[in-house]
C-alpha cells in the first residue's frame, strides 16, 4: 500500500540520517562557520591552530584580513586565500602581532591544543584584544564518548564553556552544538548594539 511505502520510505531516509551521524562526518564545521563569516563579516578573523587551513580558507572569503597560527610550520603551504597570513608559532606570537599593528580581533577560532587549560590560555592571550561584539569559537567541545575525551582526540575541552563563565565572572557567555565533535559559540554577556550602549552609559 501507499501508506506502506511511506513509512517504509521514512525508515529509510531516518537510517540514512544514522548512518551520517555513525561515520562522524567531524568536518561539518567548516560550512557552519564560513556561513557565520559570511553574516558577521568581521574584519579581522583569527584562526588557532590551522591544521591543513580547510576552515581558513573557507572564512577568509568573506573577511577583510584572515590570520593563521599553528606550531606546525608546514601548515602555511594550505593556506591558500590571498587576503590570509600565516603565522608559525602560538598565541604568544599572536599576542606580540595585535600589539604590533593595534589590531582588534573581530571573529576568532580556537582549535589548536585541545586540553582545556590549553584553550583557556589560548583564549585569555587574545581576550585583550577582542572587540567589543566578538565571536569566539571553541572546537572539539562535544566528545560523543569517553574514547573521544582522549588528549589525542577532543581531550577535556568539553569543560571550556564553564570554564569560560567562571573565569571571566560571566563576562563571556556560551552555546555548545550538541553535535560531534562540538563547536561552543561565545560572546560577551553585555554585548549591544552601539545605540543601546549609549543609552545606558547615559543613565549610569
């Protein structure tokens, strides 16, 4: 029958679904964030930890300057969008660079060492020179199971989006996509839009 054919046809479809979600298609990101790139577009997006610059070269489009740092200096090869640089070290370096040219960050993703402390360090580094509505993006926060809470997989970066309340005294806020391997959203708590920042610096 008709109907048969239907839920049949459902069935399918939903194991479909399953089997996508079993594969652990982790580069799904990538879309994600070049569409945020793409709505925001910031004018200086910072990239930690570039791996093969796959993400990098899909948000540089729509930036008006994309910044790479990963240790791995043969990670700069991949980098191929013309208004992208590469930088060959950490965040120390990156930190040194934004004193440099008085840079403020505008769109940042963290997706170098995964260890929680790592990615607070990572993200404290470049907190000074956030601006004020910057989006900060956290990789890896989602492990589906304990195997994937390995420090050679997504480690303890799951406890980054607290972590990230309690050390900035939830100055910073979070949302986790609930999807492996997770990519956690920040901002700041009290970030508005510039005509409503006036009115309540007016009436303080």
């Amino acid at each position: 029958s008709i109907k048969y054919l239907e839920d049949w046809g459902s069935m399918i479809l939903n194991e479909a679904k399953n089997l996508l979600l079993r594969r652990k298609d982790t580069s799904w990101h990538i879309p994600f964030v070049a569409s945020l790139a793409q709505i925001l577009s910031p004018a200086i997006y910072v990239e930690i930890g570039i791996y093969e610059a796959s993400t990098l070269n899909a948000v540089a489009k729509h930036c008006g300057k994309a910044i790479g740092i990963d240790i791995n200096p043969t990670a700069g090869k991949f980098i191929k969008a013309k208004n992208a640089e590469f930088l060959n070290g950490t965040v120390s370096n990156l930190i040194e660079l934004c004193k440099l040219r008085a840079m403020n960050i505008d769109f940042a993703f963290i997706d170098a060492d995964h260890r929680s402390e790592a990615v607070m360090a990572d993200f404290h580094g470049i907190q000074p020179f956030l601006s004020k509505n910057a989006l900060v993006l956290f990789h890896d926060t989602w492990p589906e199971t304990a195997d994937y809470a390995s420090d050679d997989r997504c480690s303890d970066s799951y406890r980054v989006p607290a972590l990230l309340g309690e050390q900035t005294n939830k100055e910073w806020t979070s949302i986790t996509i609930p999807v492996f391997p997770g990519l956690t959203i920040s901002s700041r708590s009290n970030s508005l839009p510039d005509w409503l920042q006036q009115q309540v610096s007016d009436s303080q």
